[in-house]
C-alpha cells in the first residue's frame, strides 16, 4: 500500500492542479521520497489574477513558491517519476483530496486510488447501499457471488448510518457558516458526543461506538484547553461560558482572559477615556462659563479620578464581567456584528476579538466570507 501526499495550486477551473511537491510512502517497506518540481509555465507568463491566487496559497496554505525547485525535476517528468516510484500495481494509493486523486489516475491506470479526505463518504457509501438493498441483493443472487449480505449486515448498515448521520450534520453545518466558525468547534464536539451517548448500540457497532466516544472526549479535553479556541468561543456572544463543557475550565478560561486583557492595547483605550472625560468637561465648563471656575475645579478633578480607570488589570476585569453579565444573544444572529457595535463599550475585548473570530476551523473547501469589521 502506498501514501501519497501532493502538495500545489489550483485556479478555479482556468487552471487544472499543479502539483509543486510530491511526497511518496511505501507503508510495507516504510520507505519515502520526496521531489519539488520546476513548475510547467514561468511565473512571469501567467495571468495577473491567477498570480494573486498562486500568492495567496504559498502565504497561507504551504509555502511553497511557483518557482521554487530542489532536485531540478522538470514537470514533464513526475509521470515517471510516479510510475518508478509505485511499482506494485496491486497495492492500492491512498490520497487526500478528490482533484489530487483525480490528477494522479492517468499516471496510475492500474492502481485502486482511494480518496481519504471525506470521512462521510463512508456514510454515503451505506446510504447509497440501503437505498439500493433490493437491486444489490438480486444481482448478488443471479450472478451467484461468493459474497453474500445476510440480514444481520443489513441491520448493522442502517444503525451505522444512525449512528454517523450526526457528523455529517456538523460536516454541513460548519461548512456552510459564513461568519465565526472556530467558537462553534466545542459545541459541536458536545453535540456529537451527545448523540453518541443517547444511541443504544448492540455489537459489534458498540464497539464503533466506544471508538467514537472516547475519541471525543479526548478531543473536548483538548479543546477546553485550547487557548484560542477557549478564548474564541467566551468572545462569541451567542456562547460565552455556556459554550463549555465543562464549568471549570470555562471559568479558568475567564481568569486567563483576565490576565491576558489587561495589558491589552492598554494605553490607547486609557487615552481615549482620558480625551472623552475631558471633552465631557470642556463641555460643561462652557455651560456654566458664568460661575468662576474655581467652584467647579475640585469637583472636576475628582471625576476625572473617577472616571479614568488607574488600575489597568481592575478595567479589565471591570470590561470582561460587563461582558459577561450581558445576556446572549440569539443563535443565528452575527457575533461580528454585535462587537462592531459595542467596540466603543469593550475596547480591549474588542482588539482581542479581531484576533480571534476571524480564525476559520475548517478547512473545506466552501465559500467562505469572513466579514470585515
């Protein structure tokens, strides 16, 4: 068996995969190899759209440059090089991604190319059985096939797909999100873990299902931990603490929060309250310009003091716990939006929010638009 790992560009359909790297592994041998290629076309001949493209993959996909090449292997080569490479012709190639198994069929005709990127196409798989249970079982009896489907495998098929129907609605759900998706990640973890604990499964898809939990768990643990992540899904004001599974770490991800805002963007916000006290004064000085302002002067000064925060960690804390207390908003409603508005109200939490609600979870290829705010 043998895994291949390619590495490259892709411009909407103008321009077909273009493999930059390739990275070849032999699992029964354990051995490896590696090429960057000399790409197909020079950089300077493509199109100025297409090189925006090609940037924005090398900066924030691999790094890996159109122009770059190590071992000197020009494009024209990798069709032999692949064929030099895989050299058993029964052992089946495992890819990850539909266009790279698309890209490598004509260089391995008689090889079993098997796509791994889509974990629910093995839920498509028995859905598309079931649906077809009655054709399949005629063909398997007329052309009187060694293998034979009892009852029993039937059953075990349709309590499958009850049992992995929850991950491809989160498949979908976070695929199709248009705004913040990483604050959604522990909730949907708790929610598959959820579903998985309310199905009643009998062997051996019980076993399947132990895999699954503890699985799970493993990752929520792991979540709940993440500083990001944690942080990401407190600033989302659909979630905040509720978005936890567990309490505690949700309230130790609020201490954390507390430590790293208060030295926040620290002098601007002060300087800011500092202008708006003192313009709110100006003001109201000019309203009373008629009383001698020493009568007021000690009394302004004292609001100043109490007004402007002296203590950044206590502005801090004071910011996140108005956070905090406000109520939820509702589930569909755009987080983006909701801090565009209250920037002015939280402006530590804001600075830190445009740091962390723009961070995508997924990396599925569904049009995303991530808002600028």
């Amino acid at each position: 068996m043998y895994i291949i790992d390619l590495q490259g560009f892709q411009y909407k359909k103008e321009l077909a995969f273009t493999c930059k790297e390739i990275s070849i592994f032999n699992i029964n041998d354990k051995s490896c190899v590696n090429r960057i290629v000399k790409p197909k076309i020079p950089y300077k001949h493509l199109r100025e759209s297409v090189k925006i493209q090609i940037d924005w993959t090398v900066n924030h996909v691999h790094g890996l440059r159109w122009s770059s090449s190590w071992d000197n292997l020009p494009y024209s080569g990798l069709g032999d090089f692949i064929s030099d490479s895989v050299l058993d012709e029964d052992q089946p190639v495992l890819v990850k991604g539909m266009e790279k198994k698309r890209w490598l069929e004509p260089h391995l005709p008689n090889n079993i190319i098997i796509d791994l990127e889509p974990w629910n196409s093995t839920l498509d798989m028995l859905e598309r059985l079931c649906r077809r249970r009655d054709a399949i079982i005629s063909t398997l009896a007329i052309l009187q096939h060694e293998i034979t489907l009892s009852p029993t495998d039937w059953d075990i098929a349709k309590h499958a797909i009850s049992i992995l129907q929850i991950f491809n609605d989160v498949t979908c759900d976070i695929s199709a999100e248009k705004n913040v998706s990483i604050s959604k990640i522990i909730l949907f973890v708790s929610a598959m873990g959820n579903h998985l604990l309310e199905f009643q499964a009998t062997l051996p898809l019980r076993e399947l299902q132990v895999i699954l939990e503890i699985y799970l768990k493993e990752i929520a643990e792991n979540l709940e931990n993440n500083e990001l992540v944690a942080q990401a899904t407190l600033l989302d004001p659909r979630f905040k603490k509720y978005g936890f599974r567990d309490i505690n770490k949700a309230n130790n991800a609020v201490e954390l929060l507390k430590s790293k805002i208060k030295l926040f963007r620290d002098v601007s916000v002060n300087v800011n309250i500092s202008e708006e006290t003192n313009k709110n004064v100006q003001l109201q000085e000019s309203k009373d310009s008629r009383q001698k302002s020493s009568i007021w002067k000690w009394f302004d000064e004292k609001v100043i003091q109490i007004r402007v925060p002296s203590n950044p960690t206590a502005a801090a804390i004071l910011e996140i716990d108005k956070y905090m207390a406000e109520s939820l908003i509702d589930r569909h409603e755009d987080p983006l939006l909701w801090w565009y508005e209250r920037k002015n109200i939280y402006p530590k939490l804001y600075a830190l929010v445009q740091r962390r609600l723009c961070i995508t979870a997924t990396s599925v290829p569904k049009k995303k638009q991530i808002k600028k705010f």
